[in-house]
C-alpha cells in the first residue's frame, strides 16, 4: 500500500509541475504577469489534495482543547460512604460482556459496573463530525443507578479507524489528541480499583 501511495504522489507532482510550466509558459507569451500565473497554478495544484489539511488540523486542536479528558465524578471512597459493603462479594467477569445499548457498546465488568464505549462504531448518533473529526467516549458506569462515575473523550481525524489501514491522504490521519496516554492511564488506573476480585 505504501508504494502505491509513493506513486500517486509522484505523479501527481509531475502532473503538478507540468501545470505550473505550462501556466509560466503561458503568461511569457502573452504578456502577463509570470510570477502571479506561476504561483496560482502552483497554489490550485496544492488546493486539489490538501484543501482541508489546514482546517481538520485546527478543528481537531480545538476540539482537543475543548472537549478532550478524563474526569472523575465519584472517587471509590465516596462511592463506598453511599455503598456500604458494595465492594464485598464483586468479582470481574474473565470475559467482559458486550451487548450493544442506546448510548453505545456497554461491557459489563462485574456484578455492580459497565463500561460504555460511544464512538461512530457503536453508535449512530456519533457519526463523522466536520473535516474528518471523531469522536471516541468511554464511560464506567454504576449499574444500579446508571451513574456515570468516570468518563474519558478522546478525538481522531483520518478514516475513522484507530490502528487500521492508513488512507491515502495520510496528512489528515491523527490518533489521539495530545496527552492521550497519560489520560488512557489514568482511566485505567481508576477503572482497576472497580474490577473487583478476579475469577
């Protein structure tokens, strides 16, 4: 895939190129300005493929800054104060459940809590945002009274699909927004202190 990708591209420069010869060689003869003709032709050549290079780059740092992180909204101390004895007795599941829900794909983790993944894979509400953007949300829930006790949003551009074939514009491809690992740690870090005793 990789030398095809090598391929198109160098002949699309060539075509590129030939382009930009033919419009400098156009202005020359008829007395037009070399400089503009040379550098719009170059301009649109570079539009055809990366119109949208520059604006997925800004909306996907936005939205970053914006809307991506991990938040607690219920520590493991507080939820033992309102749950007395509810950590007793729970054991993780060696295989996590799925089964799809309104909200996304839910995995039952023990007796007690879930995670919720919402992403455009497993949920249609979430489908593909402006330029390329998606959306990736995962959710430990409370299984009795549906709260969400830790939430965790993270943002890709590119073909949607984390780790999978690269498309052939690769420029727009972007995994996570910065910071993804510490965060994903975290989250981990929470989630292990609800799993449980293991089976």
């Amino acid at each position: 895939m990789g030398f095809v990708v090598f391929m198109v591209m160098g002949v699309y420069l060539l075509i590129s190129l030939g382009v930009v010869t033919w419009a400098v060689s156009h202005a020359k003869k008829n007395g037009l300005s070399v400089k503009k003709w040379g550098w719009g032709a170059a301009l649109v050549m570079y539009m055809i493929p990366f119109w949208d290079w520059i604006p997925t780059v800004a909306v996907h740092q936005y939205y970053c800054s914006k809307d991506s992180g991990f938040w607690v909204y219920k520590t493991l101390e507080q939820w033992k104060a309102e749950n007395p004895g509810g950590m007793e007795g729970l054991e993780e599941y060696s295989v996590w459940k799925e089964e799809s829900g309104q909200y996304g794909t839910v995995a039952k983790v023990n007796q007690r809590f879930s995670m919720v993944y919402a992403n455009h894979l497993t949920t249609i509400s979430e489908g593909k945002h402006l330029f390329n953007r998606w959306r990736w949300e995962h959710k430990l829930i409370d299984n009795k009274t549906n709260e969400v006790m830790a939430r965790r949003i993270d943002f890709s551009t590119g073909n949607g699909f984390i780790g999978g074939e690269p498309e052939l514009r690769f420029w727009l491809h972007s995994d996570h927004c910065p910071g993804h690992k510490n965060m994903a740690k975290k989250f981990g870090d929470y989630l292990k202190q609800f799993k449980g005793a293991e089976k």
